[in-house]
C-alpha cells in the first residue's frame, strides 16, 4: 500500500521511461532530547477558540510519537481532552500549573510563560 501512494505523486509528470521509480522524498524527524535537555514553555491561550482557554505546552524537540505520548500522559493526569500536533500540546483549559507541576516530576525543564 506504501509503493501506491498517489497523493505523494501529484505533482509529477509523466515519464516514458519504462524503469523509472518515483521515489518521494522524507524529511527526518529529529531525534528526541532527553527530558533534561527539554526547554518546554507552557502558556494559557485563547486566540481562535471562542473565549474558552488552553494550556500549551511549547518548545518540545523530537519525534512525533514521542509528543504523541507526553501529551497522552499530561492529558490523563489532568483529566481533560486536548491534542498534540505541530510541535506542540494544547490541554483544553487551565491546567498550567499541574501541567508545570507533572512536567517537572516527569524530568523535563519547564516554566510558566505568557501572562
């Protein structure tokens, strides 16, 4: 299903070359630092979403699916829903001080930003 993947290939052209391969180009992600050489930043927001706040968690460096699982962790530990995605966590409402609070627990370097 990987060697299929036509939406890689939409901006190709045709080629009459019989033994050509379309070969589609991925970035690497970054390795993941380790929770002490983590700078996060959490900050409370409201821009775009109604009036309702998020607590962001920003500054993370690594690999997706390591992102994936510090912001499954942060959101069961809360008790809330959220999302992690480019880079960074949102947990719906204000929670930046549990979330300080478990983040240092955990290892990583972080502090309240923002007003």
């Amino acid at each position: 299903m990987a060697d299929n993947d036509w939406k890689a290939r939409l901006g190709m052209v045709y080629s009459t070359d019989p033994g050509f391969k379309y070969q589609t180009v991925r970035d690497e992600e970054p390795e993941t630092l380790a929770p002490q050489a983590q700078d996060l930043r959490v900050w409370l927001d409201r821009k775009q979403r109604g009036g309702k706040v998020v607590t962001l968690v920003r500054g993370f460096v690594g690999r997706d699916a390591d992102l994936q699982e510090l912001a499954r962790m942060l959101k069961t530990k809360c008790g809330v829903g959220g999302a992690a995605k480019e880079g960074e966590i949102i947990i719906q409402g204000d929670h930046r001080d549990r979330v300080v609070e478990l983040l240092t627990r955990s290892g990583y370097r972080c502090k309240k930003a923002g007003s």
